[in-house]
C-alpha cells in the first residue's frame, strides 16, 4: 500500500499533498513502471480520506502522463521516458490593477452604460450563429474583414454620414490601435504627421513619439492656419467631435482644410469619427469624407461608443488611390477579428436594431449629461464647462492652486478616479484652472448626483 504523510492541518489540499506524493515516488523509481495503484476505494480506506479525494489526485497524474487508466482492471504507472521534470515553488503573483478594484466612481470618458446594453437580442443572434450551418466561419475570412460587414458598413456610413463608399474600400481590424500603423505605414515614405494638441493619446505611442507636429485646437477644431505653416503632409484630425476638447471644427475650416490637402498629391487627412454618433445640439456634423472630391480623406471609425469596447471592432475607408497599395502592402495579413463576431454585428446592424441601439443610448446619455450638467450649474457655478455639445464626457475647469496630478491622487483617495487633460499633450499648454474629462457614460443615472457631490467635496468646493 502506499505510505504518504498527509497533512491535514495544512492550508494545502489533501488532492494536491497526495498527486504531488504519488508523482514524486514515480519519479524518483520508489514506484516502479507497470506498478498498478491501489484502487480508489482501497485507498481511501488507509488513508482516511474520501474517494474523491482520490479521483481528483488520479485525474492529475494521467493528465499529466504519470499513470493511466485501464478500464475495469485498474490505475498503472506509465514511463515518462526520463524525461526531466523540475519542481518548481509555486510563486503568488500580484494581482494586476488592484488599486482600480477600490475605486467607486471611474470618470473615464470611454466607459458605456452596459445597463443598456441588448443582451437578449445579442445572445440571439449569438445562439444562432454558433450551430453547424455556420461551420465555414470556422475557416480563415477575407483579410480585410467579412463582406456582408463591410457592406453592412458603408450602407450605414451613407445614411448616417454622408459618406459614399463601396465595401471594397473597407478594412475591419481589432480597434483603433491596430488599424493607425497600418494606415501610417500605407504613408510613410516622406511623410510628415501632424496631430492635434490636445489630442488622442494612443498615436504618439503608436508610431509618432519623436516626429509628430502638434496643431492647436480652439472652440472651432484645429487651427488650419498653424497647420499650413508646417512641412506637414498628414494630418490627424477628429473633426465631428475633437478629442478631447469637444469642440467642432467649423464649415471654414473644414473648407480651408480640404484646400490645404487638395494643393499636394501626397497630402492626406485622416479623420477619426469619434463619438460623432453622439450629438445633442443640432444636427449631425457631416464627415469630411463625404466632401471630399478629391480622394484625400481616410475615414477611421470604430464600435467602442456605439456598442461596446471589449468588441474589438474598427474601420477605415480608403480613398481609392490607395487601394492598390494596401493590397500590395497587406495580401499577407489576415483579418484580426473573430468571423463570428463580424457576422453578429452585420445581423445586428442588417435588422435595423443597430440604428434603434444607437437612438436610445442617445437619449439615455443625453438625460445623464443634462444631469450632470443641472448639477454643475447649481451647486458648483465657479466650475467651468466646456464640450458639451457632444460625446460621453465633457471638461471641467476649476479655480484651484493644486496641480492636476495633485487633485488627481487627492480623488483617488477617495475611491474616485479621473483623467487630467495634460494627459493628452503632445506639446505643453499653459491651462489658467487644472482642467479634467468628466466621463459620464459609465455612471449610473443615480449615481451621477452622489459622484460629483464626492468629488467636489474631496477637493474641498463648496456647495
């Protein structure tokens, strides 16, 4: 029988003690090749422990390859070939972003309500995809993404912005961040960018750390006049909503900007079309995509806002003198996001429950900001508000001596996280008033009043 020691005082499993004694003996040959085990009952009975104690030790070992079951007859050691086999201490690994799991109220501006959020038709549409006439999404897609999503695309780009575009001129990838060095490589001979200032804080990270020109934004977008001042023949811009001052970039300076394209071949604009799906005054602010005459705008856009970010599911649209290079340049790429994501998205948006989503989520982060906002006009009028117009979040401005960074640890102490504007700075600005984003997407409806009243309270503004 075997005669192992096991330690029931111990904070150890009796199941683990007993595999690694088991497995121990046979590798040090104390159990012989061949050696059948005791059976489970047998055992269990001389080691006053429960039998399924014992299966769950057995069940290790064969997984492992250390013994093997033969039905009816019993458990045998099996050679392992001599093969070396370490030890190894098991090391407690620290807990990644511990420190967010205390924090009660998250400001960030790309949180959504995921309240609202359809699950029953989305689980639906899941159900029925994931059967057996779906098997052929088992195979590898098209690279630039699935053609019934790119056409689901560019039908909706039409309608909702103006855009006209054919499938063809699509490309689908895994978010933003995947997407903008394919699109900087596609322009990288002799390319100089230039970026808004304050502005999206992933491409400098991307590709553009030590080359990047930094444009001024004001209350109407980017400021052309500095941009035609620069050796610039890219630019960045996020025209419909700019992030993340929230401004609009005015009907002169969209003209101006098509002109300052228009004047060099190699000149291109790359619009980002953040949040424009979310806009609460006025009417929907054209693409620049949809006025260009002259094949000069790359459009980019993503599902982060309008469904969800953990989708993982973005977009350009080429202009068409770039098609063959993108083909020239990718044909080995394939595509990055799961086929039978795309396709749920495409039944989504084909059925029309896209545009329906996006109607209530509209009203439903219209009712917070205009919360949020009564709020701030109220109790705290010495707060300054700016982008309100549009989006998930909006900028707050406040007549304090603390520096951003201080306000900002002096928050999370109070369970509260928030994000300063500084941290989207490609050159230094001299704000008057620390200035942050205030995301509201994330907070619930009845949470907002309580968050702000905390956050103005540790930062010692009165009511």
């Amino acid at each position: 029988m075997l005669m192992f020691e096991l330690n029931k005082n111990t904070t150890k499993p009796l199941y683990e003690q007993l595999y690694i004694g088991i497995k121990n003996a046979i590798l040090s040959q104390q159990i012989e090749v061949g050696t059948k085990l005791p059976s489970k009952k047998k055992l269990a009975e001389f080691l006053n422990i429960s039998q399924t104690t014992i299966e769950v030790s057995y069940a290790q070992l064969i997984a492992e390859g250390f013994i093997v079951s033969k039905p009816r007859i019993g458990y045998f050691v099996e050679d392992i070939n001599e093969l070396p086999y370490i030890e190894t201490e098991q090391v407690e690994l620290p807990v990644e972003h511990a420190e967010n799991q205390n924090i009660q109220f998250d400001f960030h501006p790309g949180k959504v309500d995921t309240d609202s959020f359809p699950f029953p038709l989305w689980r639906k549409y899941a159900k029925n995809l994931y059967d057996l006439p779906s098997k052929e999404l088992l195979q590898n897609g098209e690279p630039q993404g699935e053609y019934t999503l790119r056409t689901e695309i560019a039908k909706y780009l039409y309608q909702s912005r103006g855009i006209v575009c054919k499938p063809e001129q699509i490309v689908i990838g895994s978010g933003t961040e995947q997407l903008l060095p394919m699109i900087l490589r596609l322009l990288e001979n002799d390319s100089n960018f230039a970026l808004e200032n304050p502005g999206y804080s992933a491409i400098p990270r991307i590709q553009l750390q030590n080359k990047a020109i930094p444009i001024p934004v004001d209350e109407d977008g980017l400021i052309v006049d500095e941009l035609e001042k620069t050796n610039a023949n890219v630019v960045y811009i996020t025209p419909s909503h700019q992030f993340p001052t929230g401004a609009v970039l005015s009907a002169t300076r969209r003209t101006q900007l098509m002109h300052w394209a228009a004047k060099l071949e190699n000149r291109y604009i790359i619009e980002d079309d953040y949040d424009s799906e979310f806009r609460y005054t006025g009417k929907p602010i054209p693409a620049l995509q949809g006025m260009d005459q002259n094949d000069k705008v790359i459009y980019l856009s993503t599902f982060t806002k309008s469904l969800m970010p953990s989708l993982r599911v973005a977009y350009f649209v080429l202009p068409s003198p770039l098609l063959k290079k993108y083909k020239e340049t990718f044909s080995y790429y394939s595509a990055t996001v799961p086929r039978f994501d795309q396709h749920i998205v495409a039944s989504f948006m084909r059925d029309g429950y896209f545009s329906k989503h996006l109607n209530r989520m509209r009203k439903i982060y219209r009712k917070k900001l205009d919360k949020l906002t009564h709020i701030f006009h109220t109790d705290y009028p010495e707060v300054i508000i700016t982008g309100d117009q549009a989006g998930m979040h909006i900028l707050i401005s406040l007549p304090l001596q603390k520096s951003e960074k201080e306000l900002q640890t002096i928050a999370a102490e109070s369970s509260i996280a928030i994000y300063p504007v500084i941290d989207y700075l490609l050159k230094p600005i001299d704000y008057k008033y620390p200035t942050f984003l205030l995301g509201f997407g994330g907070i619930p409806f009845e949470k907002i009043e309580e968050g702000i009243h905390q956050l103005m309270q540790c930062w010692g503004i009165a009511r």
